[in-house]
C-alpha cells in the first residue's frame, strides 16, 4: 500500500514537471497531412522549410514566441 502511494506521488511530480516544457521557436510548420499538425520549434525559416519540403506544409512566424524576431541587423563599430 505504501509502495502504490508513493509511485502516485512520484507520477505526479513528473507530470507537473513536464507541463513547463514548450516550443517557443519563431517559426512554426503547419502540415497539411490529415489532421493538420503543428509544430512550433524552429528557430529559422530554413529549418521549418526543410521539415515541410517533404510532407506538404507551409511556415508562418510564431506569434507566441518569447522573442519576436527583429529584421535589424546590429552592427557595432569600433572607433
């Protein structure tokens, strides 16, 4: 009895544990197989192009994503 609490007890940590993981890549590929998938975790185009090059899909920005992409690219300069 005290074995079953306890693996009930180590099953539920591991399960909150888990629920903090997530995909928060810039880009996500949306499939167009039946069903429609998603999956959010490239952080390039060329990355999501070549997940749906093969199976049919197309690519959008992540609106989701902790960081948006910033199209500037920072130079610095040294005098």
């Amino acid at each position: 009895m005290r074995a079953i609490a306890i693996l009930s007890t180590l099953l539920a940590v591991l399960c909150l544990s888990s629920s903090a993981a997530r995909a928060d890549g810039t880009w996500c590929a949306r499939y167009s197989s039946p069903g429609g998938g998603s999956n959010c975790g490239f952080y390039s185009f060329a990355q999501c192009q070549a997940t749906v090059s093969g199976i049919g899909g197309f690519c959008s920005q992540n609106s989701f994503a902790a960081t948006a992409p910033d199209s500037r690219r920072r130079i610095r300069r040294d005098r």
